[in-house]
C-alpha cells in the first residue's frame, strides 16, 4: 500500500467533493483554492482524506466603557472599526471573523448580527487551537 501526505492540486477538488456529499454534512465545500494549507492522504492514487486551513480571524474589541459619547455614538465607533478591519482582513485573503460574546453580552450579539455576524451552528460545537509563536519558529 502506497500512503503519501502531499499538498492540495486543483485536480483533488473532484475527489474531495465525492468525500464532501458522501459525508452528509449540509454545508458548502469552501473554495479549496484560496486556502493557504491544504494536505491531501492519498492512498494507492485515491484520495482518502483531505485537511485544509482557511484563513479566519478571531475578533477583538476593546470599547472604553467610561461615560466619553452615548450608546449610540459607542455603537457608531464599533460599525466604523468593523467596517475598516473587514476591508483589511478581505485585502489578506481572510475567509471569515469569529466573534466569541461572553456571558452576560447577549444583547451586543444580537447587535452585531448587524454587521453581518451570525450564530455558529447551535447544535455545533466550535473549538480553538492557539498555535503559539514558539512553535512556529
């Protein structure tokens, strides 16, 4: 048995999309070719498993909660920085923001649903990996 771990080629996508349907997930098959990482398991010529990573960014803010302008003028600051950080995020090929609302801010979830946000799956589970600076060295 012949087992190579390479990178993604365009003439994967075919095999990947039978993998894709045949796994019975309801969602789109992303643009493989726009991820930076992609590793196909061939296995005696055949595909067998594909292992790709798309650039998505995690969001941060940090909003001074001191008395410096209204809600709504606080509200306008956040739309005016999400506006220009999406842009710069689209001109480095990011695919996608996730934004992590801790307890006890549910009403800014429902606000930012406004700026394009929307709830991951609820019956998914999302999990992190932190790739630390030492280990990319």
């Amino acid at each position: 048995m012949d087992i190579q771990i390479r990178n993604y080629t365009p003439s994967d996508l075919q095999a990947i999309q039978r993998i894709h349907e045949q796994n019975g997930i309801d969602y789109r098959l992303p643009a493989l070719n726009r991820f930076p990482v992609n590793k196909v398991l061939d296995v005696d010529g055949m595909i067998r498993a594909s292992y790709g990573l798309q650039h998505t960014v995690e969001a941060h803010l940090w909003l001074d909660s001191e008395a410096w302008t209204d809600a709504e003028g606080k509200w306008a600051a956040v739309k005016a920085l999400d506006k220009e950080v999406t842009e710069d995020a689209a001109s480095l090929g990011v695919s996608s923001i996730v934004c992590c609302v801790p307890p006890g801010y549910e009403r800014f979830g429902r606000r930012i649903r406004g700026l394009g946000f929307k709830e991951i799956r609820p019956d998914w589970t999302v999990f992190t990996k932190e790739i630390r600076d030492e280990v990319i060295t």
